[in-house]
C-alpha cells in the first residue's frame, strides 16, 4: 500500500466551533457528508462552522467503489420532518453559506428531488440570508426541474473522475455522459443558476484526461470546479494509485482558470464541498 505523504497529514478536530456545531447536528438529528465521508477537513470545517448537511437519509442505493456511505435499500423511507429540522439547524449554526447533499435514493419515484426542493424552501424561509449550494444525484428531466425552481445559488453534481474511469469507480447506474447531461440541463432550465463539479485525482487518470473533463466542463459552461487527492476509506475500496504532488494540483488549478471557470480550488486536501471554495464562491454571488 502507498504511505500518505507529509502534505495530507492534518490537525485533529477540536478546536473552534466543533462541538457547538456537532450539537446543533445531534440535536436536530442530521447527518453530515462530513462524517459519513471520513472527510480529513473536518475538524477545520466544523471548527469553522461549517458543516456539509446530507438528507435524505444515510443509506445509499448506489455503490461507488470510492465511497464510503452505507449502501442498501431504504425501501422507501422518508423524513417528512427533515426539510424543516435542516433549516432549523442552519438558522442555529447561523450559516451564511449551506451546502446539502444526499445519498442517491433510486428507491423513491422522484428519487427525493421534492424533498431536496422543499428543504431548499425551508431554509430560504428560515435562513433568508444563507446562500444555498446543493450537491445533486444525477437528475434530469422532471426530477431536476422541483430543485432548480427551487432556485439554489449552485447547483453541483460531480464527475467524480475522468470518462474512462467512471465505470471502474462509480457505481454502474452512473454514466459519465449523464452526469454531464444534468449540469448541462441545469443551464438550460436557468442560467442565472452556477453550476459546480469536482473530480478527484490519484485514481490512475492521466493529465490528458483531466483536461479532457474540464473541456467537456467548461463546454457545458459549468461555473466552479474542484480538484482533490482520493482517499481510500478503508483497503476494501479502490486503491489509490498515486498521490499527487501539491504543484500538480497547481498547475490544474492554472489551466482551469484560463479555461474560463469562474472558480478553481484545486489541492490535495480539497473536496468538493470545502470551506475555502465556499469562501470564494459566496463572494463571486455577492459580486
Ligand atoms: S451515489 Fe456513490 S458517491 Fe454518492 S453517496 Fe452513493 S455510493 Fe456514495
């Protein structure tokens, strides 16, 4: 097995606002990709108040070879109650940038697309201040439009990696055309809303088919693209093949941004919901 380098050993969580956030949490019973993801930021996240809130439930239907969530089948069960317990713990925690994401729900009809619009109404009538960023499963069509009439400021759905890959890595529902398509169907039904996606690097993809998912990106005018180190969650999940250098993660950083996105982090602590992105973003919708 590869040893992690200096550059990906971080502070143990702690400080801050940590345990003020992670009551608010436990209170309103909520879930975070945070956890769920063994995310290495957590500590400076949490500590920062900020907090990435998964819905719909921890169990996934999907299986990505890179994920950490618990998979199954949830036959169906939803928390009517969540949408607003969300928007209670945002107003609480005082956010003034939310990020929800979910686990995939191909159990349900709409696959929770209502619920993800309704929780999204909640915390504009709750948090009216708070800037809303939601990371989607792969929608299209009619389970796209309730979020986008929601009206999000972003509206992020991930790559994850380059086409080649995306059948060994993610789980086989996904296609990496699709996921294209909902980024691209996100624009069309409203182009005042961002669009955001993110990949992560070190799963044997070459720099040329990096690039190569950046042009097909920006081709679809996505707005805000993140790049990060994979982290393998436990020796049963893919393996990571290489731990890329700091100044590789650089040099993406450089070429994103001639290419015409809006926004790039691009380091190997980074992921696709990450304090310093939103920092940057907040202040792009804020102009
Ligand atoms: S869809 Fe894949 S990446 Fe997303 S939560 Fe499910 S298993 Fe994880």
């Amino acid at each position: 097995m590869l040893r992690k380098p200096e550059w990906l050993k971080v502070k143990l969580p702690g400080a801050g606002e940590f345990p003020e956030v992670k009551s608010i949490l436990r209170h309103y019973h909520l879930h975070t990709v945070c956890e769920e993801a063994h995310c290495p930021n957590l500590g400076e996240c949490w500590g920062s108040g900020t907090a990435t809130i998964m819905i719909l439930g921890e169990m996934c239907t999907r299986s990505c070879k890179f994920c950490a969530t618990k998979t199954g089948n949830p036959h169906g069960a939803l928390e009517k109650d969540e949408p607003l317990r969300v928007a209670q713990a945002v107003r609480e925690m005082g956010l003034d940038y939310v990020v929800l994401t979910s686990v995939t729900r191909d159990d349900l009809p709409d696959g929770g697309a209502h619920h993800f619009a309704e929780t999204i109404r909640m915390i504009k009538k709750l948090a009216p201040d708070a800037l809303i960023e939601v990371l989607i499963p792969d929608y299209t069509g009619e389970n796209l439009k309730p979020v986008v009439e929601a009206h999000p400021d972003v509206i992020g759905h991930n790559i994850e990696t380059v086409k080649r890959l995306t059948r060994a890595v993610r789980d086989w529902r996904f296609s990496y055309e699709k996921s294209l398509k909902v980024l691209e169907e996100v624009k069309e039904l409203d182009p005042t809303i961002y669009t955001k996606s993110s990949i992560m690097l070190g799963l044997g993809e070459t720099k040329e088919e990096v690039i190569e998912a950046m042009q097909d990106l920006r081709r679809i005018d996505v707005d805000f693209f993140t790049l990060g180190q994979y982290l393998r969650p436990t020796h049963k999940h893919y393996p990571v093949a290489r731990f890329i250098p700091p100044e590789e993660f650089k040099e993406y950083e450089r070429i994103g941004l001639e290419m015409g996105f809006k926004y790039v982090a691009s380091g190997p602590l980074v992921r696709s919901s990450y304090k310093a992105a939103e920092y940057f973003i907040k202040n792009i919708i804020k102009g």
